[in-house]
C-alpha cells in the first residue's frame, strides 16, 4: 500500500508545482464575488480587460445570455458551470436574482473601470484573468478547436476574398490532418487559427468548407480609426509575430474587433500593396476607443 505520509506529501508538492491556472480552469475569476464585498484596492490589482470579465462573471452566475459571437459569448459558453437562462426575458430573468451585495459589486468594478479611463491606462502591469484559465496553446479568444475530415487542404488569405493578402509568399494554406480553431463564419468564409510547417502561428480566411461545423456567424464592427503609435501589423498574434506590414502614427485602419491571448489584440483591416490586408496589432496603438458590445454600458441602473 505505500506510506500514506509519503503520497500526502508527494500530492502536497504537486499542488505547490502546478500552475495557478492548472488548479483554476475554467472556474471562477473571483470565485467569492457573490459572497463577500470586493474591494477598491483589490479590483485595481486587475488589469482593464480582466475588470470587464470580473464585471460578467457576476452576471453569468444567473445565467446572462451574451450576444453571440462577441468575446464574452465565448468566454463564459467555454466555463463548465456557465449555463444560459432560457428565460425569453433575458435581462428580466437575470438581474431578478442578483443580490444587493451583487449589485454592489458590479458598481464598484465599472467605478474602477471609469477612474482607469480616466487616467488613460489599461493597468498593463495588473494580473489577467488568462491566468486562471487553463490552455495548453496561446490560443485567441473566440476561437475553439473543430475537428474536420482528414487529408484537406485549403488556401489561407487574410480577409475573406481571394483578392487579399496571402501568407507564405501566396501559399498559405492549412491542413486538416493538424489542429485547426475556428472562431465563426463571414460569406461563407471561416475564420481559422493554426500552426504552420515552420513552427510559426497564422490566422485567416478558408472558403468551401463542408464540414458541419457548429460556429457563429462572426460579429464584425468596421470602426475607423487613427493609430496612435506605430504597429507591427500581423497574421501571428500567438508565437512569432512576424510582421506583414510596418504601420505608422496617423495612419488610418479599420477597426474590427478584439483578441486577447496573453496581450490584447486588435483586429484590423487595411491596404498594404493595394491588396486588403487583415491582421492584429496591439491594442494600446489605437488608443481607447469607445467600447463596443459591452455589456456593462447596457444595464440599466445599479438595482437593488
């Protein structure tokens, strides 16, 4: 059978080795935040992103349903004790079972979140809810591995039409027999997320597909806008981040959405070469604009 005291041990140090987000997958952010009061001081130790999620998870708790194909659709359809109300009355249904400490919550994390904007920072040195999630691959979020028909091959372009921008000198292309994520559908193109042959990471547009893939249709905005500092445009937010194209200061882009992964990316839409080019660049190079599909700008008061 063994010492007990030795296997006792043995465990303890496997806890104190594993990583705080092996132990915290797919769990709670603040695991309390409908027990307990949170704190000024404590919700600054976040970064602005994290807030955003920590200011959802108190609603996904009752069940919000989130508008799918935005990012905190993905977020809290991929926690296992996430489940959607199915109540008609979505936002009724919801806010009916949050508690006046909940509701408490939820004010001070948007306070913390307008004195941030108000000081211009993202709070970039602040931890991430990342953290206490478990991935094994730097994956962004909104995508999700699919699994396809062996032996295909497809041609990768940057934005969902032939005419843009190809990786790989025009060559770009993926292969069902590795792993391929997915993050929706745009005309008929889905966008993918994989690793090439030499190790680095793409991300693009494959049309024919006919596997039967259970995907959103992708939620796009098309914002203009200035960049605030030069960027490295890229098709590689995950690994390598090989550079498409060197953007400058003033330069004009369109705004499509947000990923994160360990940095927050935004997604965009330019003319390199004449040829549409989309790609990420970091998001602090856009400045801050107007936040767009979040949740907290579409409650209506603080309850009781």
């Amino acid at each position: 059978m063994g010492n007990p005291m030795k296997r006792w041990t043995a465990l303890l140090l496997l806890l104190i080795v594993l990583p705080t987000a092996a132990l915290a997958g797919g769990q709670y952010i603040i695991p309390d935040s409908n027990t307990r009061r949170l704190t000024w001081d404590e919700l600054w130790e976040w970064d602005y992103e994290s807030l955003g999620y920590i200011l959802n998870e108190i609603f996904a708790r009752h069940g919000y349903n989130f508008e799918p194909g935005k990012k905190y659709y993905h977020y809290f359809m991929e926690r296992p004790w996430y489940t959607p109300n199915a109540d008609p009355n979505n936002s009724r249904a919801c806010y009916s079972r949050l508690s006046s400490l909940e509701w408490a919550n939820e004010k001070l994390v948007k306070d913390v979140r307008i004195e941030m904007r108000r000081r211009a920072t993202k709070n970039p040195g602040g931890k991430s809810y990342l953290d206490f999630i478990e991935d094994s691959f730097d994956v962004l979020s909104g995508f999700a591995l699919v699994t396809m028909k062996a032996n295909q091959k497809f041609a990768v372009y940057s934005a969902p039409s032939e005419r843009s921008y190809r990786g790989a000198n025009g060559k770009a292309s993926v292969s069902t027999n590795g792993a391929v994520y997915a993050a929706g559908w745009e005309n008929g193109w889905l966008l993918v997320m994989y690793l090439t042959n030499n190790g680095s990471v793409r991300v693009g547009y494959i049309s024919g597909v006919k596997d039967k893939l259970t995907l959103p249709y992708l939620n796009l905005d098309a914002i203009p806008v200035v960049l605030q500092e030069n960027a490295s445009l890229t098709d590689d937010p995950a690994m390598a981040g090989g550079s498409i194209a060197a953007l400058r200061k003033g330069d004009r882009v369109v705004y499509l959405s947000e990923f994160r992964n360990r940095y927050t990316w935004a997604y965009v839409e330019t003319i390199v070469g004449g040829q549409v080019v989309r790609g990420f660049i970091r998001a602090d190079a856009i400045g801050m604009p107007d936040e767009v599909g979040e949740m907290e700008d579409s409650i209506g008061g603080n309850g009781s």
